[in-house]
C-alpha cells in the first residue's frame, strides 16, 4: 500500500492507529497534553491502558494481626525444621538426643546437625560407617552395648568422648582414632579385643583411656603421650614389654587388676613420674620367689616413689 503526505497524516490522527492508542501521536499544546495525562492516569488507575499493561499505585501494608499471624507461621516453621525423631528423647534446644534402649538396628531419622550429645546405647546396631560425619558439633558419642564389630568410620572430628562398651570389637585400626584430635575419653571396655593400634602423636588432648575386661595378653604399646588415666584391669595381661610405658609422663592412674601377672620388675614402671596410683590386686603372683616381687617391694605405698 502507498501512502502519500495526506495519508501519513490521516494514519497519525486516525483513532484505531496504535501509535495513537499506546505513543505519544501528534505534537499538541501543553493545556491538551496535560488533559491526556490526566485521562491516562485516570485510566491507569482504574485497571491499565490499550497497550495491556496495568499499574498500581496501591501501598503495601500489614494489618496489626496479619503480622501476628505471620510471626506465628514462623515460630511453628522454625520448630518443624528442628523436630526430634520419634524413637528418640531430645532436650536442651534438640541439642542433647537420648536414642537408648529403643531396640534400634538403624540410626533414626530426623537427628538435628547441630547436635552435640547423642545417645544410642543399649540398641541393635551393627554398622554405622559414615552415617555420623555430617554432626559436625557432636561432642559426645554413646554407641555402647550394641552388635558392632568394629569402630564405625568418619565418626565427627569435634568428639570430646566416645563410650563404645559391651560391643563385639576384636581390634582398634590406627585409622579408626587417627583424625580424632579433640578427642578427651576413649571407653572400649567389655568388648574382645585383642590388639589396639595407635599412631604415633594422634589423640594429643586424650586423656582417659578404658581397656578393661578385654582380651589383652600384654600391654598396648605406642600409646597416646599425654594420657592421665588408663584401665587394663581384667584381662589376660601376664607382662609387660619393655619400653611399652616409657612415652606416658603425665600416667597417674593405672589400673592393672584381675590379670595373669605372676611378677612385675621395678623397670616396668620406672620412667611413669606422675604416677600416683597402681592397682595390682587379683593376680597370681608368685610369692615363693622373692625376687619375682623385689621390685614392687621397693616401691612406697605412699607416694609410688622407690625408696632409696
């Protein structure tokens, strides 16, 4: 289609011509251009122009029980993100977990990540391999008197106390403590083991370590240096190697009873300078031969210094 001059100007000033309806149009006067502004806000207002698109002018504003209700919605929110599973007791903020007892053969659902103390003893557990690295705050573990055959791997590295009693375990891997650096307590007592292996300068803050009623034959060597505490008492202990206590100056409990041992040399315990109690009751030792106890004759009940 052609237009000519007159054409072109009848299409600019004609009413169906989408340039009129959604541009400016023709230059006007300044009295008409303010009159179409007024009517196009008017317009505006009341639902939006020709070209489809609608403004508002409208405010936004809460009534006073719109934001009590809104406040509500975020409390119960909040509380349904931290929900305690439902086989297990949670107090303290769900930051404390009590899953004992329970008769459990897996880990319960729902454990918090925050959760610094968490209780599953006394279940049916028998494998917990990476199960429990993502509690990253976990400070105390509780797996004891369940069926586990072995230490459970990626246990949370911010451990203070790990208690893993009355379980089925025949042997501590070096890795199974090697990334444990906070670690404070260790309890293995009543299991089956045999053999515990340490590396060397690991455990740097343990200072408990439980060992009793296992099936020990001599005393665990290299073990962590600065240990306070330490329990073999009732196992098959009838000796004591030479040089297995020499790395432990702070040892000042140490628990030896209801073993094998028939005599003790002095050498055994002579580099243990913070030793202040040993318990050595409910062995069979071999009185008749006064040299098999000399060494532990020359010791004083009082303060486990020999006499001079």
């Amino acid at each position: 289609k052609k237009y000519s001059k007159g054409n072109l100007e009848r299409e600019r000033t004609s009413p169906s011509s989408p340039s009129r309806l959604c541009g400016p149009g023709r230059p006007r006067r300044a009295g008409a251009r303010e009159g179409e502004k007024e009517r196009e806000r008017e317009k505006d207002e009341k639902g939006g122009n020709a070209c489809g698109m609608k403004r508002t002018r409208r405010a936004l504003t809460m009534r006073p029980w719109g934001a009590a209700a809104c406040a509500l919605l975020l409390l119960f929110g909040l509380r349904a993100l931290a929900v305690c599973p439902h086989a297990c007791s949670c107090t303290r903020s769900h930051r404390v977990a009590d899953c004992s007892g329970r008769g459990l053969d897996q880990l319960p659902d729902g454990l918090q990540h925050n959760v610094r103390t968490l209780n599953l003893s006394r279940n049916r557990l028998q494998d917990l391999d990476g199960l429990l690295g993502h509690l990253a705050h976990l400070r105390t573990l509780d797996i004891s008197r369940n069926h586990l055959a072995r230490m459970p791997a990626g246990l949370p590295r911010a451990l203070w106390e790990i208690l893993a009693s009355g379980n089925r375990l025949r042997m501590l891997e070096k890795n199974d403590t090697a990334y444990q650096w906070n670690l404070r307590a260790l309890d293995l007592s009543a299991n089956q083991l045999e053999r515990v292996v340490f590396i060397n300068n690991t455990l740097p803050d343990l200072r408990l370590l439980n060992l009793s009623h296992n099936k020990f034959w001599t005393v665990p060597t290299n073990m962590p240096s600065n240990l306070e505490t330490v329990d073999l008492s009732h196992n098959f202990l009838v000796q004591i190697l030479p040089g297995s206590l020499d790395r432990l100056p702070r040892l000042s409990r140490f628990y030896l009873h209801g073993n094998r041992f028939s005599s003790v040399g002095e050498p055994a315990f002579g580099r243990l300078e913070g030793l202040r109690l040993i318990t050595l009751d409910d062995n069979p030792w071999a009185c008749e031969d006064e040299e098999n106890i000399t060494g532990l004759l020359a010791w004083d009940a009082a303060d486990l210094r020999p006499r001079a």
